[in-house]
C-alpha cells in the first residue's frame, strides 16, 4: 500500500524518540524513504541525487524542535527545500507598459498549447482586455482550425493569415496589426512536432527574433514526468523561455515534472492546466505541489 512520505519517516523515526540530535545513520536512513518518494512523483534522478545532498547537509546534527518529533522535522526540512527549489510565490505572466504584450507559446504537439492559448485568452477577456490569437502552425490545419473554433466559442479574434504559409511572416504581420488596433495581448499559438527536431527549433528561433515576445511560455505535458524536463532543457537552450505551463495536472500527475522543468531551466512555473475545460487553468502555486509530491 502507497505510504505517503510523512508516514514513511514516521516510521524511520519511531525508535529515535528521546533523542535530541539528527544523527547520520539516521538521516541516511530517512533519505532512503525521500529518494522513493520522489521517484514515485517522477522527479528526474540527477534533480533527485542534488536535492538529497542539499537535505543530508541541512539535516545532520540539527536539534530537534522541542515542538516537533524527529519524522516531523525531516518533513519540515524536506517541505522546506522543495519550496526554496520551486519558489514560494506566483509568478505573474509581465505584461508590458506599451501594449501590446507579445506572448509566444511553445512546445510539442499535444502537450496543451491551444488549449492553454484558449484559456489564457479567456481569462484576459473576462478582465476586459482585448486580444489577438494568432495561429502560427501552418502544417497543420486541423490547428488552425482549433484556434479559430475557440476564437469563436470565445468571441475572441483570431488573426486570418490569408495565402501567408512563412510562419514568421503571419507573427510578424499579426504583431503589427495588433499594435494598429490597441490590442492588449497576442498570443501566438506556434507549431509544435511529436518529438524536438531542428527544423522546429529553428522556427520558433525565428519567430522569436523577428517578433521579440515579452514572454516565451513553454507549455508542458505533467503527465511525461521526468521527460518534460529534457524537452524542456531543448526549448531553454534552443529558443530560451521566460516561464512554463505545466498542462493535465488533474490526471495523476504526481508533480515531479514542476521540480525538475524548474530545476533544470531555473525559470517558474507559472500556471497548471486542471482539465479540458476553458476554464481549468490556475495560477501555479508552488506550496500546493509540494504537498502533492510530499503525500
Ligand atoms: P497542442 O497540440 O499542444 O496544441 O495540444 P492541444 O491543446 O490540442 O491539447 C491536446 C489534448 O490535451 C487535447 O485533447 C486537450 O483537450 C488536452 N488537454 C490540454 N490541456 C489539458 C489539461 O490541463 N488537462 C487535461 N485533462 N487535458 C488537457
């Protein structure tokens, strides 16, 4: 049966009652049940082998909180460093002083970037702001298509690309036309492949150059787990992100993907898709994770 990691040191740490320091062994012991617990949530294994390191030199000799049972205080010291590695704030997506904010999404296909470009629209025009979708995968017109149903389900606009197949032209040319018509936001909804390949790379480069998006959100399937990250690590290096949205959270995730996108780019999660619903999109909140990957 599933234990969850409070439970698993609990029982480390029965027979250390009395005791007034973490002592080695028993940290060590301790680390084995955390090591578990973060594969289980898919935690990517060098994250797992730095984070282990950072516990072990914050846990060994410390006093025991008088308040606090030696179980209780790994737990608080492991809830601690996952907070310090995901931060303990929301990030906000920066919206420009001078509109129109340029959001560019990115990210294999199938992880949720339509998805997520619907919801985020959504959520803008229900705060009043006036946005412009544009659909910038031209090798799949089912894609199109998708945006532009949800640009009516919405009754949000979407940028008509006419004859126009060069992808950093329709960018480029979608970007003017908002900055004409005072839009507040353009999202533009890039292509996506079923692997990383350079050809895409090399387009979203591109776009990226030419356009100058004040955010370059990288959209990610929870569900890949530990895999997200390496996809990831591709788009950073590659293209270079300002934060990620980590999509399917609502199936049975167990947030590891969050700690090692984070880990690895350094850059916020800075919202999670909770459904296929337009509506099942929150801000990331890194302390809601850590209890996921705690149990
Ligand atoms: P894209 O190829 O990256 O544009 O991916 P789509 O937006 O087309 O999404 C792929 C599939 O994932 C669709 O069936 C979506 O309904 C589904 N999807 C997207 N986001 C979520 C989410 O947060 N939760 C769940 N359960 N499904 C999602």
């Amino acid at each position: 049966m599933f234990q969850n990691l409070s439970e698993r040191l609990e029982a480390v740490y029965k027979k250390l009652k009395g005791r007034g320091k973490l002592k080695e062994s028993d940290v060590d012991e301790a680390l084995r049940e955390i090591r578990v617990a973060l594969i289980e949530a898919d935690v990517s294994l060098p994250v797992i082998k730095d984070f282990l390191a950072q516990v072990r030199e914050k846990s060994i000799g410390q006093e025991i909180l008088k308040s606090l049972t030696p179980g209780h205080q790994m737990v608080k010291i492991v809830n601690d460093e996952l907070e310090g590695l995901l931060g303990d704030e929301v990030s906000p997506i920066r919206f420009s002083d001078q509109p129109p904010t340029v959001i560019m999404m990115v990210g294999l296909q199938g992880s949720g970037k339509t998805t997520t470009v619907g919801k985020l629209a959504r959520l803008w025009k229900k705060e009043g702001k006036n946005v412009l979708l544009v659909p910038a995968d031209v090798y799949r017109p089912a894609a199109i298509e998708q945006l532009n149903t949800l640009g009516r389900d919405l009754e949000i606009d979407v940028f008509d690309a006419g004859d126009e197949k060069d992808p950093v032209a329709i960018c480029t040319q979608a970007v003017q036309q908002a900055k004409k018509e005072l839009r507040y936001a353009v999202i533009l909804d890039t292509a996506g492949r079923q692997q990383i390949d350079e050809a895409l790379m090399d387009e979203v480069r591109r776009i990226k150059e030419k356009v100058e998006p004040h955010e370059v959100l990288f959209v990610a399937d929870s569900m890949m787990g530990q895999q997200a990250a390496d996809i990831a690590k591709s788009f950073q290096d590659a293209v270079g992100i300002d934060g990620v949205v980590l999509t399917k959270m609502d199936g049975d995730a167990r947030g590891g993907a969050a700690l090692s996108i984070k880990n690895v780019t350094g850059k916020p999660i800075k919202y999670i898709g909770t459904g296929e619903k337009l509506d099942a999109l929150e801000p990331f909140h890194p302390d809601r994770i850590v209890s996921r990957i705690l149990g």
